[in-house]
C-alpha cells in the first residue's frame, strides 16, 4: 500500500508542476510592488512600505520597466524615464535582461 501512496504523490507533484510560456509573458505587464527579497546566501530583506512601485509593459520578447510613485488619488507621478530590457528563454525559464 505504501507505494501505490507514494506513487500518488510523485505523479501529483509531477502534474501540479507550473510551467511558464511564451504566451504567458503578457501577464508581467502592469504594476508591481517589491514586498521581500531574497539573495543567493539565503538572506532575505523586507520591504515594509514603499514609495514608488514599477511600472512594466512588454511587447514580445522586449520592454521597458519605469518607476512610478502612486498618489492618494489613484494617479502616478512618473518621469520619462524607461529601462529597456529583453526577455530571454534558457535552462527552462525566461529571464529579463537589462543592460545599464
């Protein structure tokens, strides 16, 4: 009986699995606020309140992220500033590449 358990579990775990597309891409576009960040010695660093949030807007496999300050009225403030950045696929995921 336990390896008809354990082989259940396997083939959920397998299945559950969530694979990011192409397609799926368009979902970065919108606003996005930094709550926490983690770094490669496992230390993490909270971000409790912010001033600003970003920006992101894509357009294939290229975009550009801006900072924007939200104001009490549901306006931003923002600056013309823009940070191009493409999207490149390897080893399975995609990453967002800047060059500054």
């Amino acid at each position: 009986m336990r390896p008809i358990i354990t082989l259940i579990f396997l083939f959920l775990m397998v299945s559950c699995r969530q694979e990011i597309k192409r397609e799926d891409l368009g979902y970065l576009d919108g606003y996005w606020e930094i709550e926490e960040v983690v770094f490669p010695s496992g230390d993490s660093k909270k971000y409790d309140l912010n001033t600003t949030v970003d920006y992101i807007e894509t357009s294939g496999m290229s975009g550009y992220r801006k900072k924007v300050q939200p104001l009490p009225d549901g306006s931003f403030i923002t600056s013309d500033d823009a940070e191009e950045f493409t999207i490149s696929s390897r080893d399975g995921g995609f990453y967002m590449e800047y060059k500054n």
